[in-house]
C-alpha cells in the first residue's frame, strides 16, 4: 500500500486548514450533530435513490440500505468528535471508508456530488438551528477531508491493479491529458 492513513490525512488536514478552534467548536457541537445525523441521512440516501445508477448499487444487496443508513449515522457524528481526535484512529476508518467504496463499484463521479449534498443539507439545518458560520466552515473541512480520502483510494486501486509507481501514473495522466 503506497498510502499511510494518518500522514495522508496530516497533509489535507493542512491544506483544507483544519485548526485547533474547528475541532473545538465540533467536539461542542457533537451533540447537535448527534440529533441531525438521521435527518441528514434520509437526505443523503433520498438523493442517491433518485439516481438510476446509484439507485441499483443501494439495492443490490438485501438489507443494504438499512445497514447502510446506520453507517451513515455514525460517519456524520464522528465528524464532531474525530473519533480519536482526528488521529489514527481517524484516519483509518476514513481509509478503509474510501477502499470500500473503490470494492463496491462505486463510479468516483458519484462521490464528489453526493458529499456536495452533506454539505448543502448541513449548511441549511445550520441556518434553521442558528448556529454560528464558523461551524459551517469547520464541517465543511471535515467533508473535504473524508472526500479527499475517498478519491485517494481509486488511485490506490489502480496502482495496485497495475502495479505502477506514482510517477508513471502522474506522467500518463499528463500525457493523456495533453491529447484531450
Ligand atoms: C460521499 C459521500 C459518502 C459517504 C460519506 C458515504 C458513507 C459510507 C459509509 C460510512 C459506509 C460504510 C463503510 C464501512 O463498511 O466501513 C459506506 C458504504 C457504502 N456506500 Fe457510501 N458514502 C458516500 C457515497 C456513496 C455513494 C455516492 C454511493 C452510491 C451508491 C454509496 C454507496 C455505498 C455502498 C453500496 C456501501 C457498501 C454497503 C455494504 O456494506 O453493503 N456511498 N458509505
């Protein structure tokens, strides 16, 4: 495996600029987040099953949807609390999160859209709940983050699949991207 969870998250942790008043003010508001995680559930998975696609992977399993809706539930309230202060702990069930999505089949053009729906649907229940931007701009972060690992996790695959190095992956990238 070419990714180390927590250096990886170190790294978008600096660059989504994640500080120490984010955490803060999400591990005080866990509670909150604890209480919207099943609104923001139904929201998510009503999204996802008004696409055809995504539609057909939520039920190609029985029972998939329930399990699923309890996972979601849980991801949404870890966001507050960092599992383990945003440590390995974190970073790990992030990763693993990001590799059962690449398993599954899931289309990396589907993830990127459905975290745009957390963010939206959280930013609206933050405005009827009054709650301060701060708290907007600190979950939004969190959102990028769990993002950031999942894209990365396709790129593993194909790695992995092909058992190329990063510098040759990056360079057919360039030189595929010079001919579109
Ligand atoms: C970008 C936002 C997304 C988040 C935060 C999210 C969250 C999660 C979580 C927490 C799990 C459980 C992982 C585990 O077992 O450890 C999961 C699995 C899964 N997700 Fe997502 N997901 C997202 C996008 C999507 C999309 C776009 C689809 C498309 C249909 C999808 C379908 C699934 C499926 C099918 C599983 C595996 C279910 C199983 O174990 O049978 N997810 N997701």
């Amino acid at each position: 495996m070419n990714v180390e969870p927590l250096s990886f998250m170190e790294a978008i942790v600096r660059r989504v600029q994640l500080n120490e008043q984010d955490k803060e003010l999400l591990k005080q508001e866990a509670d909150w987040g604890k209480t919207i995680a099943p609104q923001m559930a139904d929201i998510f998975y009503d999204y996802l099953g008004r696409d055809e696609e995504m539609n057909a992977i939520l039920n190609a399993k029985e029972g998939r949807i329930h399990r699923l809706r309890e996972t979601f539930i849980q991801w949404f309230y870890e966001m507050f609390t960092g599992i383990d202060g945003w440590g390995k702990a974190y970073a790990d069930c992030r990763w693993k999160i990001g590799l059962v999505h690449v398993r599954t089949g899931i289309g990396p053009q589907h993830v990127v859209p459905a975290m745009a729906v957390v963010v939206t649907a959280v930013g609206q229940q933050l405005r009827r709940d009054h709650k301060p931007e701060v708290l907007s701009d600190a979950l939004s972060k969190i959102c990028m983050i769990d993002l950031a690992f999942i894209e990365q996790a396709y790129s593993e695959a194909l790695l992995q699949e092909t058992g190329w190095t990063q510098a040759l992956f990056q360079r057919l990238i360039a030189k595929g991207a010079a001919q579109v």
